[in-house]
C-alpha cells in the first residue's frame, strides 16, 4: 500500500478491500466489550497495524485526508499511522491532536496511545499535550492523557506529579474513571509507599479511591495480605 496513489476511487477500492477482511465472529468479540458494532467492519488489531504501517511509508497524509472516518477500522488505521511515520515529535502531537477527535470509545484510544513509542523519549515536550487534554471536556480526550501517563510517566521524575494531578481531578465520567484507577493501580506496583501515602491521605474522591483499590486488589503482583489490608482504606 506505500506506492498507492490516493485518490477517491482507490480509497473506495480501499474499503471494499477491508470489507474482504472482515470477521464477523471477531467484530461480535469486540461489540462485547463495549464497541458499537454498528459501525465495525470486524479485522484483528494486528491486520490493522500492519495495513497502517505500509501506508505510513508512502502517501499518509493524503490518505488521511481522504479518510471518512465512518467505521472503526478507519479511524483505528489512522491512529496507527500516527504511531508508525517517521516524522519529529512536533509533528507527531500535531496529528494526534487532529486525530483524537474521532476517538469515540475506549479502544480507539488505548491501542494507539500504548504504541506511541516515540512519546517515551519525548516525555518534557509531552507534558502540555497532556495537561491541555486533562482539561478537555470531551471524556475520550481526557482518557488520551490518562492513558499517555500510564504508558510513559509511571517514573521517578513524574511519580508525585501523577499522584498531585488525582489530588483534584474530576473522575466522574466513567471512561475517565476507570483509565485514572488503572493508571493509579499501576502506579501503586511500582510505587506502593507513595500511592499508600495517597489513599490514606483520603484526598481522592470517593469513586476514584475505592475503584483504584480495587484495580489493585485485581493485581497478581499484590499479596493476599496485603490485598486484606487495602481493602480497608475504602471510603
């Protein structure tokens, strides 16, 4: 696909080859996870980052353009671009700023925010992508950040940024949520003092801190013990 002209007419024979690809038994798998499986044509992950890698080495940014938009596979296959163009750092917040509007389920988020792996080298320059995001009021944006800060910040240099950022964060949408007590949960792994200090502090609101004791309770890291133990800091 890198040598393809884009244009109208091979963008639609573009879709008809991704509706030659489709699983329906895999498309049902997915609409019980909470994806509209209206708007699926039903093709494994792996099929679709492989179909975006070859587009990332040629005409990407037309085929973007020509992008509808108007099934899963679609928007899944422009994200991944954005994940495999060997474009500066700049460049790559640029169009996944453009991108994450079309994000309209937690899928489409998470799968591309865990392979941008050009963020981890990046993390300073990220920051006022995330912070700015935090702020969206659109949950799937702000699930992008809690993402991004799962998948790269989880560190000595931004462990206590983390942990102050949940201090105050409105985690009611229920997207927002459960991306904020994953993240939470795995900061807790690595930093089980820190997070300690947190939830006993009882600063959290009342959902997010009994929902990230439970996501750590759900861990095989933790111990029996120690698992009794947190679930008596529910509030």
């Amino acid at each position: 696909m890198k040598n393809i002209k884009w244009n109208k007419a091979t963008y639609q024979e573009f879709i008809e080859y991704l509706y030659s690809l489709q699983d329906l038994k895999y498309r049902d798998f997915q609409a019980s996870l909470g994806i509209d499986k209206n708007y699926m044509i039903g093709i494994k992950t792996p099929i679709l980052k492989n179909i975006a890698k070859e587009i990332a080495k040629g005409d990407y940014n037309t085929f973007i353009s020509l992008n509808t938009h108007q099934t899963y596979e679609e928007i899944a296959i422009h994200g991944f671009i954005i994940c495999y163009i060997k474009e500066d750092f700049d460049t790559i917040k640029d169009k996944l700023q453009e991108y994450i509007e079309y994000i309209d389920n937690w899928a489409l988020c998470d799968l591309i925010c865990c392979n941008l792996h050009i963020w981890s080298s990046n993390t300073k320059n990220g920051l006022k992508f995330i912070r700015k995001a935090l702020k969206s009021k659109n949950t799937w944006i702000k699930r992008v950040a809690i993402v991004l800060l799962l998948n790269y910040y989880i560190n000595d240099e931004y462990i206590n940024m983390i942990l102050d950022i949940f201090k105050d964060y409105n985690t009611e949408e229920y997207y927002v949520l459960m991306a904020s007590a994953w993240l939470l949960s795995f900061c807790y792994i690595k930093y089980p003092d820190k997070v300690k200090g947190l939830l006993l502090s009882k600063k959290l609101n009342q959902n997010l801190q009994n929902k990230t004791i439970q996501k750590i309770r759900e861990s095989n890291r933790i111990t029996k013990e120690e698992k009794n133990i947190i679930k008596g800091w529910r509030i």
